[in-house]
C-alpha cells in the first residue's frame, strides 16, 4: 500500500521526477498513442510515403471528417496517432512555423527544424506545473535540399529520424514487419506497396479505400493526398483490398 500511494503522489504532477526518474505522465501520455490507430511513415528515393487507418466508428459518420494526416507545407506531411485534438494544436503550430520561416527567410523550412520546433513545443508541457503533455506522436516526413526526410515526435519531446516507422496501435508488430522487408533502394510505389501490407499485417479483415488514409511527399510534386480510387487501386495490385461480399448472407 506505502508503494502504491508513492507511485500515487509522483503521478500527480508533470514537474516531479520519481525516485527512479521517471515522468509518470509522459509514460501515460504515451499510453494514449498507443491507443490511437496505426500511422505508418516510409522513406524513399523518391520520397516520403504516409499511411494511417482511418477506422471508423459508425457508418452514421462523415469519414471526411477523420483526418490523420495533414498538409504542413508545399514539402512537408504529417500523420498523427493519438488525441486527435492534441495533434490538431501541434499541426496549427507547425503550419504557423512554416509560415514564420517563409516570411522571415524567404525559403521553405527544413524539415529537421520543422520537427525540432515542434519538439521543443512538446517538451515545454513536460516540465510546466498545471499542464499535461500532448498525448499524439506525429510523423513528419518531407523534402529537404532535395532528399527525403522523415521524423517522428514522442510525448517527451524527443525528435527521431527514421527510414521507416509506425506510431499507434500495434506498432512492434508493424516495425517487425517493416524491418524484415524494407530496402534502401524502394521507389515511391514500392514504398506504398510496403507500408499498405504493413498495416494488412495486423488488420485480417483485409483493408478498404475508405479505411485507409494515403499521402506522398515527392522530391518532385511535393505532397499530395491520393484520393481513394487510386487507394483501391493500390489494394488491388497488392492483393489486399477486403472481400466485402464475404460477410452477406
């Protein structure tokens, strides 16, 4: 009972470290992203390719109004999994720095300072009395100098770069599978390809256009969602598009 009402009293607050230095509310927050639906992020020669399942609660709902994944800059994507409301207020943030680099510099932000900006945002909710840390990761992927880049932000505020990642639900099972078949030398239909099969790795029902959310940020177009005929597409190349009959009796 003394360790439980300990563990109790350290929770309580941002600012105080247990006895084993931990920050008990930034594990939890991390807790949160893991109860959010899967975003997957792969980096490839020719870009960046985001994915997100997009689940649904009800057929009553506007599937247009579940967004996880966002246009920061012309260069720049960011998918999202955790407190959707969390990640709308880091997305705005980074949409506002974008913006305040354009007018100051006169050029694109990078985006490794993209991502630092919004970690040391992230950060200042660790260790600020009366406040609680944002619980969302956000993959940040886009072009900088001409080559592919792409970020992941945790609940601390650290920054991590990566060739390929998932955030969210199941995500050890997700990078297991990545890690066995992702390749430095994927073009951007391969790394579609990849990341779709991912996330059909942990869903058995098979996956659907409107389930799913696909973008790329192209060292040539910059980002652009795909729109779901050429998501279903994707699916059926890939051998991964859901039998809907199979339930209709």
């Amino acid at each position: 009972m003394q360790g439980q009402s300990q563990q109790q009293a350290y929770d309580r607050g941002i600012t105080i470290f247990s006895p084993d230095g931990r920050l008990y509310q930034v594990e939890y927050a991390r807790e949160a992203v893991k109860r959010g639906t899967a975003s997957i992020g792969i980096r490839t020669d020719d870009g960046v390719v985001l994915v997100v399942d997009k689940r649904i609660r009800s057929p009553l709902m506007e599937r247009t109004s579940v967004e996880k994944i966002h246009k920061a800059d012309d260069h720049i994507g960011i998918a999202s999994a955790g407190h959707v409301a969390d990640a709308r207020q880091l997305i705005d943030f980074a949409r506002r720095q974008a913006q305040v680099n354009q007018l100051r510099y006169s050029e694109p932000i990078g985006v490794e300072t993209l991502t630092k900006a919004v970690t040391d945002h992230i950060q200042q909710y660790t260790q600020v009395g009366g406040a609680r840390p944002f619980g969302v990761a956000l993959i940040i992927g886009g072009i900088e100098d001409g080559e592919p880049r792409l970020y992941e932000t945790d609940p601390s505020g650290t920054p991590y770069e990566w060739q390929a990642l998932a955030v969210g639900a199941d995500r050890g099972d997700i990078e297991d599978y990545l890690e066995e078949h992702y390749s430095d030398d994927l073009d951007l239909d391969g790394g579609i390809g990849l990341a779709m099969e991912a996330l059909a790795s942990v869903n058995e029902d098979g996956l659907t256009s409107e389930g799913i959310g696909l973008a790329t940020v192209s060292v040539e177009d910059g980002f652009g969602k795909v729109p779901d005929e050429e998501v279903e597409t994707h699916l059926e190349e890939h051998g991964l598009l859901a039998d809907e009959n199979e339930d209709d009796e």
